[in-house]
C-alpha cells in the first residue's frame, strides 16, 4: 500500500467520571515529527503513545491531541495542599530575603499554582486501558485514511507516468527524420559552395551530426526510470523518499533531451516531460 502522510481520526469514549478523546491528525514532512498535546493527568501515558504511533508511521508532522473533560456532578470539591502551600510560603519568604521590595504572593496567585488545588484522582488503570483502546481505534482510522488518500496519489502518478511513456515513444521517430533534413540541408549547402557533392565530407559531418543529436541513452534511460517507478508503486510501503529521487533522475534525462533537440517537436515533448515530471514532484511530497 502506498501512504499518504496527510490523515486524519478521532475517538472518544464515555469514563464513569467524564469523557475522553483523541485525536491524530498529520501532514507531510521530511521525517517524523510527533508532537503530543495532552493533559497533565495522562503525561505518564506519554511513552507508550510514542513508541504505539511511532510503530504505525514512519513520516510526517503528527500531532495527537488528548481531551479529558470531567463531569462537574461526578467531581469531589477541589482540596488545598497543605504541604505545597507551605512550601510556597517559605519560598516567598526567601526572595523577599534577598529582594524585600518584592510583591508578597496573594491569595489568587497561590490557587493558581500547579498542584495546589488538588482534584480526586482518577483509576490509572481504568484510564490506560481506556487509552488504549481508543489509540488503537484511531491509529486504524489514521491508517486507512492515509490509505486512501494514497491511492489516489498511487493512480495520480501512474497517469503521470503513462503521459511520459506516450511522449518518449512519439520522440523516437523523429531523430532518423531529423539526421535526413540535416543531410539535405547540408548536400545543398555544398553544391552551392562547392559546385558539388563531397560524400566524404558529408558522410563526416552526418556521423558528427548524428553522435551530437543522438538521445537514444537519455530515451533508455527514462524508461528504465519509469520502469522502477512501476515497480516501486506495485511494491509499496514507505516509498516517499524513492519516489522524490526518481523524479531527480526523469528531470535529468528530460533536460538532456531538450539540450540535445533539434526539433521543434522534440523539444516540445522534453518541455511537456518536465512539466509532468514537476507535478510528480509536488504530489510525491504527500507519500510516506
């Protein structure tokens, strides 16, 4: 299967006290970069949601957003924590040791602190459980979303990879056609100059002519590129990076194609390739 690295899934479930959800969501990037947002109560969950992710992607920009909502009727009131408390107090009195002008800690701002308002804690086990479960839901969404997205890119770049075939098999024709014009041309040019035909001379500067319009390597080349990219479409996984340095060669076998024209066909055909050759690029950007 071919993966795009842009996806999205959610899954939420109902706790005793509340409710839990999580969300992946994912866009392209040139490695992984995992970013989780969740809260304070799950941050002992926070490795296994990185090795559970980093097991199913490889690429992309993920970020995986945890809310836990607790229902006010289900929540105990709110208990102060005495230790904290007085340990801000001795905190407070040291600065002021050192800096006596400095504002003492009101009220509000010792509620404010982080941990000083302790609420009823909640069953761990219940909770990684129920994290679990709704991991592996969504990492299943995740997958077949980024699934279908990359069947499309899958039927995009093989149109794409069609189009390049068509064009490199209508150039190849036309290199004898354009080897006889220059002939012509270049018998007339010395019957004009010379009074006559020099066949040797002819004959040298055709084989000259021929080496340097010659792109019969550069037209073997493309295909055996096209080729591999067939290939690595059927086989799948995580091509993304394979995919981006074909599209480097094509581009090298299409401009040395349009160098070495000399016809104005052909180098239709080599513009055409590169152009087809950038959108390539640009969709294969989104692949795993």
């Amino acid at each position: 299967m071919i993966y795009s690295m842009t996806g999205f899934a959610v899954a939420a479930a109902e706790l005793e006290t509340g409710s839990l959800a999580l969300e992946l969501r994912s866009v392209n990037h040139r490695y992984l970069d995992l970013q989780l947002r969740i809260p304070d109560e799950l941050r002992m969950q926070e490795p296994f949601l990185r090795e559970a992710i980093a097991a199913q992607v490889k690429r992309g920009k993920v970020e995986c957003r945890i809310n836990l909502s607790l229902r006010p009727s289900a929540q105990e009131p709110a208990r102060l924590n005495p230790g904290l408390v007085q340990q801000l107090a001795l905190w407070s009195a040291q600065v002021r040791e050192v800096l006596p002008h400095a504002n003492e800690l009101a009220v509000v701002d010792v509620l404010r602190w982080h941990g000083v308002l302790e609420t009823p804690a909640l069953s761990a086990e219940a909770l990684h459980a129920t994290l679990q479960t709704l991991l592996h839901q969504a990492l299943v969404d995740f997958a077949a979303a980024r699934q279908r997205e990359g069947e499309k890119l899958k039927i995009f770049l093989l149109e794409r990879v069609s189009q390049i075939e068509a064009l490199r098999v209508a150039v190849a024709p036309r290199i004898p056609a354009a080897i006889a014009a220059y002939e012509a041309k270049l018998r007339i040019r010395l019957l004009e100059a010379l009074g006559n035909e020099d066949d040797e001379r002819v004959r040298q500067e055709i084989t000259l002519y021929a080496s340097k319009i010659d792109v019969d390597e550069e037209l073997s080349r493309l295909q055996t590129h096209l080729d591999e990219m067939h290939r690595v479409l059927a086989k799948g996984g995580a091509v993304g990076k394979r995919l981006d340095f074909l599209m480097q060669e094509l581009h090298r076998e299409a401009n040395t194609l349009g160098s070495k024209s000399v016809d104005a066909e052909i180098s239709r055909c080599a513009m055409e390739m590169k152009i087809i050759i950038e959108q390539m690029r640009e969709q294969i950007q989104n692949i795993e």
